[in-house]
C-alpha cells in the first residue's frame, strides 16, 4: 500500500479568542483518540501531521494542504468549525473523516459535510478505510465498530504528539492517560452509560507510568476516565508498584461512592492533586454519590461533610452540578447549591446544564416523544451553557435567571476569596482563581445574560423556543460568523440547522 499523507486535528474549541485561560490551560484538555488514530496510521507506515485547536491557532497551521486525508476530532459545539473546516479541505480533493463524540451524536448530519464519520473505533476499522476511500459525492459513510477497542496505544507511543502539544504551553502541563473505558453506573444523560465498563491493560499502565518517572521531571497527570478508579485497588496497587510518592501529580474524576477517608488518603499518598466528583443533582443520581435516599437538604448537608474531608487531603476539589433536570423544580434546586457551597468554601463549583445530544444514549427518545428538543446550533451547545430542551418546570426567563443568580452567588468576590483561602496549595488555588474568574463565573454568566435578553426582547428568538419557527435567530448567526472568523465563509449552507429528533429518526433508517 503507498504511503499516505494524513492530518490529524483535535477541535478543543469552537472559534477564535484572546482568552487567557485558553491560551495557558485549554490544550490540556487534548483528547486521547486523535493520537490513537495517529499511532495506528504511523503504525501501518504513513506519514501523520497532528494539530490541535484551543481558539488561536492558524487555519494555515492545522494542516498541509497536499495530504490526502484529514481526520477532525470535534464535540457538538466545535461541530460547526469541524464542518466548515471538511467543506474547507475537500474543496482541494482531500478526502475528510469526522470522529469524536458528535460523530457518535449526531452521526447522519455529520455525513452531510464528511465523506466518513467514525464512531466507536478501533485498528481494524481504521486499517480498512485507510486500504479503500475515497471523495463521496452527495453523502458520507458512517464506520463504526462492534465495541471500543480493548487496547490502545499509551503515553510511550502517544509521546510525540504529547512533546508538540506541551513545547507551546508555559504553565501547567497536563498528560493525557486512560485506564478504563465506559462507566457501571447508568446516569441517562451521560454518553459513557452506555458503553461497557472495561480496564485497559494494566502492564501497558505500569510502563508508561515508569516511563514518565523515569524522563520528566515532577509530570502531572490527567485520568480521562470517565470514571476513576472503579476498581480502585487495582489502579492504586498499580501505581503503587512504579512511582515513588511524590514523583507524579494526578488529576482525576471520580464518584463520591468511592471517596472513603481510607481511599482518599490512600490518592493523596499516592499523588492525586485534583479530584471531580459528581453530585450533579439534589434529587437524582444518588447511587454513584452514595448518597442513596438522601434528597434535598439532607444530601445537601452528606454531601458536604464528605467533600469538606476529601478537602482536608486533596488540594484541589471540583464538584459537578447539572441542572436542567425534570425533578428541579422551583427556587430550591438552586438554594440548595447555595448552601452547599457556603458549607464547602474552598470547593469549586462545575456548572452544567442539560443538553440532550442526538443518539448519544437510549434515554433521549423521552424528550424527542415529547417534542421538546430545541435545535440549538451546535455551536451553541456547550453542556455548561445550554439547555436544549423546554424545561418542564420553568419557563425559559425563570431558568436562566436561576441560573444567573446562582452564579453570582457562586462567584461573588466573597466566595472566591474564601476559595481561595479555603486551598491551601499554592498552585491550585491560582488555577482556581484564573477559572473563577474566567470561564467559571464571568463566561457563562455574560452567555446567559444575552440569552436572558433575547429571552425577553426577541421575537426571532422567542419563535424559536417555542418551536413556532425552526429559522435559527440572527443573533446566534452572528455569533457563529464571529467565532469562526476567516471558517464562516466555508460553513456549508443550511448547516446551522438540523433534525434535534436525530434518535428516531435514525431507528426508522435502520429499521
Ligand atoms: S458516573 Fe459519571 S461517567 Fe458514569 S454514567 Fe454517571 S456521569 Fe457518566
């Protein structure tokens, strides 16, 4: 087989900006299988040009223009910088291939604008499209595999393609690792419910944390597990066995259930910096916070007493709360985030709102029977900012204001000060201060005050939301254009819209 010429782009970000902390902390959100893909491609002799987006980089920059395929990575909200970006390379005869999480979403729209779309991947998949592609005229193939693969490539063969992204960054360099796939627990919002839960290989594990002992210095380390440490004797016995206390920092997301004080002075020991856990809702998902019957105030007031312990040990603490739940009614929802955070100063608050993502899981059919499902842009559809479907116990004024509110609360200049002091290492309170004052507090709460107003003022918008006109209003258009930039002149036309009802219909194509 001739060797090929491919280029690799990994979308972290859906369009040009200034920001500060894009510029020093996004790129280490790099995702892992963009560099699975670039192993294997070198693996079978071709040649691999990787890149990434975080909001700076040039067009020129991401790719050669004399390759002859071109893989995207992107999530819904980078979707349309993904699509303009194919229309962009297949204008010049290469052929483009669209993986990541909206190519398992929303996979028909993407074969509008791709020539493949790849879900679940693996070697064999891949192997077969890089033998046999080519340019399709009017609509794209999707490829997906039977299951996520049981092995990928590690830290030691991703290594290259780390070493670029970490040469243009100064401050806090992060190296993504993976050491399971899939989540046991069942919360229907979440992609990762529905794969299998699955431990990769833990020799491959042990040598690529010895690898990282043994050639850099003080290395942290991001866990992408979905779910850390489900099985946590077996990655605390594996990290045990290669790196000396103190020789790695890790950042990890894990659930509540396991965060014992045996376990969690057990991470600390062994290094862990930063955890995650989910509460998510006061109302709901109380099995993976091991909170079970507990609602309201009183998981209010569990959930604090355990997180103030993970905080005497672990520096740095970020709870996820998503709102937008059919069970949220009323005020409280958000005054019982209020009190927690009173009761967990030096926490720091991870603000999701529901987004219902195509065919991302089984569950979505709920909203699509109920007609409920607003075709955002997908550009619009970051989980922290938008609700896309018609809340069922809120009009769309009182939501967002809720939401406002709560965010005020949570980044007023007190509760960052005592954030601030609440942490008691240096590095993690100056990170958590950059994203309160960034992307935390200021950035979602500027997004939902112009949501907030065109809620009130505008009739294209307000048409909009009560599904009378399907035309996306001017100013999301205008938002789009902007963060584009140079990109907005090769976004397909129409491709601001959608079907939102993407899992039916895709059972009635299948059927
Ligand atoms: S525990 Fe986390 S990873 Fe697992 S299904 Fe729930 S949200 Fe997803």
């Amino acid at each position: 087989m001739n060797k090929l010429r491919i280029s690799i782009i990994d979308l972290i970000y859906n369009g040009y900006t200034h920001s500060l902390y894009n510029r020093a902390m996004l790129a280490n959100f790099m995702s892992i299988m963009p560099q699975v893909i670039g192993v294997w491609c070198r693996e079978e002799g071709h040649e691999v040009n990787y890149s990434i987006f975080t909001g700076s980089q040039k067009l020129k920059n991401f790719s050669p223009d004399n390759v002859d395929l071109v893989f995207i990575s992107a999530f819904t909200f980078t979707a349309q910088f993904a699509y303009a970006l194919s229309n962009y390379y297949r204008s010049k005869g290469i052929v483009t291939v669209l993986g990541g999480p909206h190519a398992r979403c929303y996979p028909e729209d993407a074969c509008r604008y791709f020539d493949y779309v790849m879900g679940l991947t693996d070697k064999a998949l891949l192997i077969d499209l890089l033998h046999n592609f080519e340019m399709n005229s009017s609509f794209g193939t999707y490829l997906t595999a039977p299951a996520q693969p049981k092995t990928l490539p590690g830290i030691r063969q991703r290594w290259e393609f780390i070493e670029k992204v970490h040469r243009k960054m100064s401050v806090v360099k992060i190296i993504p690792m993976i050491g399971s796939l899939g989540c046991p627990y069942n919360c229907d919002f979440c992609i990762d419910s529905e794969i299998p839960y699955q431990v990769l290989d833990m020799e491959e594990i042990k040598e690529d944390l010895a690898f990282l002992v043994k050639t850099e210095k003080h290395p942290k380390v991001g866990w992408f597990d979905p779910n850390f440490g489900v099985q946590f004797n077996v990655f605390m016995e594996t990290i045990e066995s290669v790196v000396p206390p103190g020789s790695i920092e890790f950042v990890a997301e894990c659930s509540l259930s396991i965060l014992n004080e045996r376990n969690v002075k057990r991470l600390r020991r062994n290094g862990f910096v930063v955890i995650m856990p989910g509460i998510e809702s006061w109302y709901e998902y109380g099995k993976k916070s091991k909170t079970g019957s507990h609602v309201g105030m009183e998981k209010v007031k569990k959930a604090a007493e355990q997180v103030n312990m993970i905080q005497k040990h672990i520096p740095q603490v970020h709870i996820n709360f998503m709102f937008g739940f059919d069970s949220d009614a009323g005020e409280l929802p958000f005054t019982l985030t209020k009190r927690f955070i009173d009761l967990v100063p030096g926490t720091y608050p991870s603000y999701q709102i529901l987004s219902i993502f195509g065919q991302s899981t089984k569950s979505n059919f709920r909203y699509e029977d109920e007609n409920r499902i607003i075709p955002f842009p997908f550009h619009m559809m970051r989980p922290a900012h938008t609700l896309n479907i018609v809340p069922k116990n809120y009009t769309w004024e009182e939501f967002n204001m809720y939401m406002i509110d709560l965010l005020k609360y949570s980044f007023s200049p007190r509760a960052i000060y005592r954030r601030f002091k609440g942490i008691h290492y240096n590095t993690s309170r100056w990170i958590t201060l950059l994203m309160s004052l960034t992307v935390g507090g200021s950035g979602k709460k500027r997004f939902l005050s112009d949501m907030l107003k065109h809620i009130r003022k505008d009739p294209d918008f307000q048409a909009f939301l009560t599904k009378e006109s399907p035309q996306v209003p001017q100013f999301m258009r205008e938002k789009v254009k902007k963060d584009l930039g140079p990109l907005w002149y090769w976004l397909p036309d129409k491709s601001l819209s959608y079907n939102p009802n993407a899992l039916s219909k895709a059972e009635s194509y299948y059927d």
